[in-house]
C-alpha cells in the first residue's frame, strides 16, 4: 500500500501529514462527492469533498469536516450567483478524481490542458494547506499588495491578512485587502483560469516556478471553498468570478468626477477658501471631502469648534452642484464619564466587541481609548444607521461616507490589556508572515464577535462595514445609488465600496506602484478604485504633481488627498501654469464622461473590469504580459502615462491593432514599440484602439464642468477610429446618474462599409430624451471623401489631414439615422 509522507515546513513549525485517500465517489453529472480518509493525527478525518458543476465554465470544489461544524466565510450570496447546472449546456472542463493519494484534477474541455491539479492536502484544526500546478508561468491577482503586476514565483510567499499599518511596498507584503483570487493565463492560447479560495483566516499562498509551476494555500482556519473560472482570456474570468462574488456597485454620477480632500483642512474658512479657489480658477471637480478634522476631539457624529458654519459650507456646495463627503472611523470613543451617546446607545444594544472573558475589547485610536462595533451582530446595522441618520438630518447632509481604519486599526497591541498569549488562537501552530505579529496594531486573536472569534473574522471588518454602511444609506436616500470609500476589503467589495490603495508617499515609485494596483483591484471586482493624487505621506512637488494628476485623471476614482504634515497639493496650490496643465488634465476626464460612465455600468451588470491591464485584451503576446506602466480603459482606450522623473518622452507598445491619438486623432507610426513617444510636460499620451467609437462631451466656453452637468449636456461629438477592415463600435448610457431605478437612454454605434450607423437601444421615452450628435469626426479612411451623405441627403462636411468632420442634421441619439461617406 503505497502512502505518501509529507513534510511542511514554514514560520519554523513543522507540520506532518501522511495524505487522503479517496473513497465512496459518486458523480449525479451536476454534484461529485467522495469521502477522504487519513489515519495520521492530527489530520481531522473523515473529511467530505464535494464538487458542484455550477455553470458551464464555472466549478465549486469544497473540503469539510463532515462530522464537526467549522467556520465558513458568513457570506452573503449575491443575485448574479447561479449554483446549478442544467446538465444540458457543454462544460468547458472534465473532472477526474485520483484515489490514493487523493487529488482532484480539472481540465479544459477543449484542448486537454490540465488547468488544475491538486496534491499534498493537509486539513488540522488550525492549518489546511493544498497545492495545485499552475497551467504556465503567467499568474496575475493575489494581493491586496504593492507590486509588479505579473507575479515572480521564484519561492515568493503572499500573506493575507489585513493591515492598517504603515503602507509598504513588496510582492505579497499585506496591506489593506485580502483577495485570495489570482489568474493563470496560458502562453500559447491566452486561454485563462481563475482561482477563488473563499476563506478569511490568516493565509500564505506560497508561489514555486520552473518547469512545473505550483501555487500552495495555507490558511489557519476554515475551509477549503475553491471556485474555479475558465475563459477564452482573463477578461471572460474576471466576468465569471464577479458572478460569484456580486457585480460591483455602479456609482452615482458625480462619484466619477474629480474630488477634493486634506488631512489637514483646520477650519471650515479654510475649506471654504480651497473650493473658491477651484472654481475662481475653472478647475472642475465635484465632491470636497473631510478627513478627521471635522470631529470634536475625533469623535464619530461629532462636529468641532474650528468647523462652525461647516453644514453651511455643505449647503453651498450642493448649491453649485458639487457633493460632500466625510469620514467615519470604526472605533467609538470609549470614555464612559461622558455622556457620549452613540457609545452609551452602543452598550445598550450589545454593539461592540468583547475579549475572551466577555468584557469590552477596549483598543486605542484617534479619540483616545475605544471600542470597536461588530458588524456582524445583528444589533449594528440599525444602531449604526441610527447615528448616520441623526448625523445627517441634524449636522451635516453627507452625500457618501468614507470608512476609513477598518483592517480593524489600533493603536494598541490586541487591546488596553494585552492578549492571552499563550492561546494556541493568539500564537497558532503555524504562524503566516504578517507583519509585526497577528495582533500588531489590531484587536486579539481571542475576541468575541456575533457567533465568531476574530481569529477568523478579522479581514472581514472593513467588508461588514461597509455592507452596513450602505444599508444606512440606503435607508436615508432608499432611492439613490450610494456611495462609500472603504481602505479595507475583502472578497466581493464592490458589491459595497470603492477603495483607495492607502498612504501612499509622494514619489515616483509610488505613482508606477499605483498603476498595477488599480488594475489588481479591477480583476478583483473593486473598479471604483485610485491612489491619492500627488501622494499622501511626504510634499510633493510641481512635476511629480502635474504627472500624477495627468495619470489620476484616469483612475476610476480620481482624488486628491494628503497628509496634515505635508505642504497643501491641491490644484490651485500651484503656481498658476502648473494649475492650468493639471486643469487640462482633468477636463479630460469629463469630456470622456460617457466613455467611463458607460465603461462602469457594464462593470456593474456584467462584471467587465474597466480597467485593464494588457495582457487582458492580447493574453498570447507575449510583449503584454509584464506591461503594468500604460492600461486600458475598456477596450478601446490606451492610457500611457508619464512615470519617470524629468521625462519628457514615453516607451509605449502598441499591440497589435490600429492606434490613434485620442484628441488630435491622429494615427500612431512606428511599428509596435515606440521608445521615445513625445510627451512634454502639459500633456499625457492617450490614445483610441482601432474599431472604437468615443462619445465625447462638448466644451461649453465659460463654464467649469461638474459631472452631472455632463450627463446634462445636450451636445455630444462621435469621434470614430477605424479598424483595419475600416469597423468600428461604441455605445452612449445615458441616466439620471443619481437614483437606482432610473429610467435610460441607450444608444449603439457601428461603422459598416463606410456607413455609421446610430441606433437607440433603450430608453428615449421623453423623460430621458437622446442626445444630439453635433459632429462626427472619423479618422483611418484610406481614400478622400468626396461626399458624405445622411439617409440619402447630402450634409455639410470638411476633409482634413485624412479626417473627415461631418455635420449630422438632426443627429439625436433616440432616433435611427445614418452617415455614409464615400469618394464618388
């Protein structure tokens, strides 16, 4: 009887297991199951494997002791989530079991490639560990992490755990988020495979390469609750993950505009000075934001003495159109000989979290002394809401609420007291490479949450605080979309909140650092995602700056914010021409408003990451796949920002495709690298893939643009950027960018033998009518156009440098019509 011994050896503790063996296998076509057996303690035996055929590209493989309830992530299924197979549609992967020693093997239907394959299962009480080969070299995700997009596997260790501490660059150093989700993507075919471990315990997930690449999972709880996407590239996997984890949340219109913030406002007249000076200068944005400052000695639902006339402030802005936003830290102030109502309204209904004995867990942030609420109680969600309630109708009417210090943070080691350290919870077995140590600036491993230890809720908190949070505004405005910034994630997050990637320095290093952390969180189903313009820790300076707002014009969420200790950054603390080209910089942005808006309402009802990283669109080149300085938006948009200092130039590749200048419409000569693309100081290299079409927002002379006054705008241009086969698409979404129900204006474009065509796909009921195309400007037409004509009439037009600019008649979006331009 052949058994296979195993040896692991991490964080100096050693553990041994002899491995399953699988028996007792059936197989209904829609559900595998097998029983697995160990006679070698401590393996907790028998344990149950089911695998669930849940859609044709999509699995579930579970690990579970049959015989003892264990923990399981407390997750909230979302509507996209379909768990059965209807046994009629082809699958795309077969599923063969290995008897002794047990191990599960998938592969792709369609080609025979081996997408997963596992071995070296371990399953203790407090350690689980499973390897799997990887299908190539190419693995992307994992994180929340600070580092290179493609992933070295040369003997690299990610640990998961989240972490309020000081921000730190590293691959697999933990910061903020825990995403146990990454994805293999195979040279030859760009054929992709996604792998979810749904499980919130601390975890290392150890990376090996060479020939035969392997990923191995190592959590300290829980269980092993994998799901397995397989695409034809990486954006199919990341639509089919985000069916399992919930579509994220499409955002208000005006969160898509530029916003403003400081650690460091003092005053409200200091506030009030920075907005003026905003709009006196004509540079748009849309939402100003409080940090702490605000509060009475940091206190929650509080406002300060230096902050009088604040909601006044507040009123004004929402009176130019523009939102506010204020933060709101988790830790309640702990001071019981005052009268602080939202802690005493706390303890009455059993809100906070509790230590090992039962008494409060008192940790320490802003306001001295705290406790922390549990959101996963079922107590918290209404006190928390209670208190926003209050806060708004008699304070200060908040558009969204940013949530910020949620890893949990502390000030404290575990707690006021300590921790009980000799608790095989507070120093497990297995030790995974945090920082500091588990407790290190958050709450004990033995605390009491509603039915869990924070043990294994800890990664959770900012996720359950955020879910809580928008059942809180949901409730003050039931029928608006909401909005909420959260620094800590988890699995699914989108569904609640955008992210930004943390304390950031001002620095070059950390600019580069932000690109690949925003396409991470995209593939991680969290798009409303940016770094904090110019950087939050250290001054910045003019050109570091310029070339962060030049690339923060581009993040889903674009914000500037630093850090009290720091000189001001925001736009207009400049020097006037350095004001005016970080202006330039984000009137882009809202002249593409359609373009984005659209881009996130798809990533909300299908799941497609707006933005993207190369290897994406073009998984079988092998020149994208390390690329992680230029990015898409869609898949239409090349954004090639400037990322060195004192560059004036830009190495860009261009993939295979016709490629143009965004603006000047221009088309790219050069061959597929271009080393020194001419990028001077006022300007950011953009460019529009060939078969795209850009609806664009016109430029009203006189006016700073906020967001919702783009949604307004009557007038838009179609700028076309032909293919090679001389095709091209677009799409225009149209709402009232505020309520969740609101009625829609659709439109789709399509250029077909020298033929646009323009046709309302929903929508234009009178309520929300069409826009109107004012002018189309198509660009990569082989021969001069002689004539242009709209459903059979001759219209005006001009031809130059080989664009044609065409003037529709009637050009409205809610009706059918067509250009045709020929050189007859």
């Amino acid at each position: 009887m052949f058994i296979l011994w195993l040896l692991v050896t991490a964080g100096g503790v050693s553990v041994v297991g002899a491995g399953y063996t699988a028996s007792n296998i059936t197989d209904t076509g829609g559900l595998l199951t097998a029983t697995l057996i160990s006679n070698t303690p401590p393996d907790i035996s028998p344990l149950l494997l089911t695998v669930h055929r849940e859609t044709p590209g999509r699995l579930r493989v579970r690990v579970t002791d049959p015989d003892n309830g264990r923990y399981e992530v407390p997750y909230p299924e979302p509507d996209s989530y379909k768990s059965g197979w209807n046994g009629k549609e082809d699958l795309e992967y077969q599923v063969s079991i290995s008897k002794r020693p047990f191990s599960i093997s998938i592969t792709r239907t369609e080609d025979g490639v081996e997408v997963f394959k596992s071995s070296d299962l371990v399953y203790h009480d407090q350690y689980l560990s499973l390897t799997t080969s990887l299908p190539s070299s190419l693995l992307y995700g994992i994180g929340e992490d600070a580092a290179p997009l493609l992933r070295n596997l040369d003997d690299k260790t990610h640990t998961l755990w989240t972490a309020g501490m000081n921000y730190q660059k590293g691959q697999g150093v933990n910061l903020y988020g825990v995403h146990p989700f990454h994805i293999s993507v195979e040279k030859k075919s760009g054929a992709s495979t996604g792998v979810l471990l749904m499980n919130s315990n601390a975890m290392d997930i150890h990376l090996t390469g060479g020939h035969f690449p392997t990923l191995t999972w190592r959590p300290i709880g829980g269980i092993i609750d994998l799901s397995v996407f397989l695409g034809k590239n990486p954006v199919e996997v990341v639509q089919q993950y985000t069916t399992r984890v919930g579509y994220p949340a499409f955002p208000p219109a005006w969160a898509v505009g530029f916003h403003l913030c400081r650690w460091g406002y003092n005053t409200t007249g200091e506030m009030r000075a920075v907005a003026d000076a905003m709009i006196d200068q004509g540079v748009p944005f849309d939402t100003q934001w409080n940090d702490i400052d605000y509060m009475h000695e940091h206190e929650d639902f509080t406002v300060g003495p230096t902050f009088p006339g604040l909601k006044d402030h507040v009123d004004r802005l929402h009176k130019a159109g523009k939102r506010y936003v204020m933060m709101m830290d988790p830790g309640i102030h702990a001071n019981l000989s005052e009268d602080y109502k939202p802690l005493q309204t706390g303890l009455d209904q059993d809100v906070f979290v509790r230590n090992q004995t039962g008494d409060l867990l008192v940790g320490k942030v802003w306001p001295g002394d705290t406790v922390f609420p549990d959101f996963l109680h079922p107590n918290t969600t209404d006190w928390w809401t209670g208190w926003l309630r209050i806060f708004h109708e008699t304070q200060l009417p908040f558009d969204g609420v940013w949530i910020d210090m949620n890893e949990p943070q502390s000030f404290y080691d575990g707690s006021l007291v300590g921790c009980r350290w000799d608790s095989p919870l507070e120093n497990p077995p297995y030790y995974p490479g945090v920082r500091g140590k588990l407790q290190y600036q958050t709450l004990c491993m033995e605390s009491q949450h509603h039915d869990h230890l924070h043990y294994n809720v800890h990664s959770l908190y900012g996720w359950s605080e955020a879910q809580a949070t928008t059942a809180a505004l949901q409730s003050l405005n039931p029928k608006n979309r909401t909005f909420i910034l959260s620094r800590s994630t988890f699995v699914g997050s989108g569904r609640w909140a955008a992210h930004w990637t943390g304390d950031v320095f001002s620095t070059w290093d950390d600019l580069r650092a932000s690109i690949p952390a925003i396409i991470n969180m995209n593939m991680f189903g969290v798009p409303m995602v940016g770094a904090d313009i110019c950087g939050f820790n250290g001054d910045s300076n003019p050109e570091l700056c310029i070339r962060w707002s030049q690339l923060g014009a581009f993040y889903p969420f674009s914000r500037n914010h630093n850090t009290i200790f720091a000189i001001p950054q925001e736009p207009t603390a400049w020097y006037t021409p350095v004001t005016a080209v970080i202006k330039s910089a984000l009137l882009q942005r809202y002249r593409l408003f359609f373009y984005m808006y659209a881009q996130l309402q798809e990533a909300s009802a299908k799941g497609t990451p707006p933005v993207q990283g190369l290897f994406m669109q073009w998984p079988a080149d092998p020149m994208t796949w390390d690329k992680d300085r230029q990015f898409l938006w869609g898949s239409h948009l090349m954004v090639c920002p400037v990322v060195t200092q004192g560059a004036t130039s830009v190495w860009i590749y261009f993939p295979s495709s016709r490629w143009y200048e965004l603006w000047s419409m221009e088309e790219v000569e050069g061959g597929d690298v271009v080393p020194n693309y001419p990028a001077p100081i006022h300007t950011i290299p953009v460019f529009a893939r060939g078969g795209s079409i850009i609806p664009i927002v016109r430029e009203e002379e006189g006016t700073t643009p906020t967001m919702e006054s783009m949604l307004a705008s009557p007038d838009i241009s179609l700028h076309v950027y032909l293919c090679h086969m001389g095709h091209a698409n677009g799409r225009l979404f149209v709402d009232d960018g505020v309520t969740v129900d609101s009625s829609v204006h659709e439109a789709v474009f399509k250029v077909r033998n020298s033929t646009l065509f323009v046709v309302p796909s929903g929508g234009g009921d009178g309520e929300l009518p069409g826009k109107v195309v004012s002018v189309v400007h198509v660009a990569g037409i082989t021969t001069q156009v002689t004539m242009v004509t709209q459903d059979g009439a001759t219209i005006p037009f001009s031809w130059e440098k080989g664009i044609l600019a065409a003037l529709p008649d009637n050009g409205r979006t809610d009706r059918s019509w067509a250009i045709k331009w020929s050189d007859e």
